[in-house]
C-alpha cells in the first residue's frame, strides 16, 4: 500500500456492536489499525486500558489544549477524543466514534469512509446497552437520543451495514475497504 492511510469511521448509536465490529475487523484485516480514543467517563466491568485511555477532566482539557486530537466531542456528559493517528506504515486507520465526531473527521479528512452500523430491530440495541452494566437512567437517556443520531448518521454516511451478524457484518466492511483500496490504486480514468 502506498501513498496516505485510508481512514474508515464506524458510527452508529450505543448497543448496536460497534466495538466487536472494530476488533472484528482488525483480527480480519491486517492492514487495519485501531485507534484507542481517549474518555472521561468511568471504566465499565470489564473494560480496561486496552479499551479506552481513562483520564480526568483535567488531563483532557489539557490535550486539546496541546492540540493532542484529531477530533473530541462531548456526548452524554463525557468527553471522548481521538488522538491524532500514528499507524504503522502501510497500515490504514480505524476509527470508532459518535457522529458529532465523525463530522469533524470528514471536514479534516473528506476521503474518510463514514460506516454507519445499524441494529437489525430496536429490541437488539435495548438489550445490548442493558447488558453492559451502565445504570438506568443512562440507559433510558442513550436510548431516547439514538433515532436522532442514526438520522445524523444516515445524513453523513458512505456506507450503511446491518449488524445482524459479527462476522457477516465484518466481512461486508472488509469487501467495501478492499473495494476502496482497489480504486484508490487505479488512476483516475485507468
Ligand atoms: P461509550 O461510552 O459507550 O464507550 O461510547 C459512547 C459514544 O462515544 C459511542 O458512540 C462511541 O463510539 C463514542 N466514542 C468513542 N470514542 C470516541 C472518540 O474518540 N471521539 C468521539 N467523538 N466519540 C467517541
């Protein structure tokens, strides 16, 4: 591969399974980097610093200071950031976020692939943002904002891909990256 990282965006609300999706696809294709974000919030259960760098207010306020991100957003109270990429060469960028950032990446990067990934039916993303430990009222208010965020994400997206299964989600991803490698190594016209 040559020439800039392809940088590939999955958005979508909260329990549709962005974050198996992700690691999915980096396990599936070699030439994927996943990029760890940066949050305010509070470690779940089971999450560690593999999942996210958990930082206070402070240290966050001072990276964007610093000009650390390539893009931060606030959602539901907590603030959540992308490090300015660094893949290893040869690599392209994997980058898992909310749609208030995924705008900023398209406005920095306007040949960045926007993913929106969508829930097979309303039931399937209620029960995943259950099971994951958050508190009630979290769960009620993530629920209430995921119509607008998906109208958000319909409204940036290039591609749309239903998770009703991982692995047949992931593969669709990896066929449209390998799709979009293809022609950016074909000359215009060529
Ligand atoms: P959660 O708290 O459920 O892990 O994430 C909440 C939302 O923040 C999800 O939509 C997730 O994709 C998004 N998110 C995670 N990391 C980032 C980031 O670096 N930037 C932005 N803008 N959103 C992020």
């Amino acid at each position: 591969m040559s020439g800039e990282p392809l940088v590939v965006v999955l958005i979508g609300p909260g329990g549709v399974g962005k974050g198996t999706l992700a690691r999915r696809l980096v396990e599936r294709d070699g030439h994927l980097w996943l990029s760890r974000s940066w949050t305010t919030r509070a470690p779940r259960p089971h999450e560690s610093d593999l999942d996210y760098a958990f930082v206070g207010r402070e240290a966050f306020a001072r990276a964007i200071d610093e000009g650390r991100f390539l893009e931060w957003a606030e959602f539901h109270g907590q603030l959540y950031g992308t490090p300015r990429p660094t893949p290893p060469a040869g690599h392209d960028v994997l980058l898992e976020i909310d749609v208030q950032g995924a705008e900023q990446v398209k406005r920095l990067v306007p040949d960045a692939v926007v993913v929106l990934v969508t829930a097979p039916d309303d039931s399937s993303l209620e029960a995943r943002l259950r099971g994951r430990g958050d508190d009630e009222a979290h769960v009620r208010a993530r629920l209430a904002s995921a119509p607008a965020e998906i109208e958000r994400g319909r409204r940036l997206a290039d591609r749309v891909v239903v998770n009703d299964d991982p692995d047949r989600a992931a593969g669709e991803i990896v066929s449209i990256l390998e799709g979009l490698r293809r022609a950016r190594r074909t000359p215009a016209g060529g």
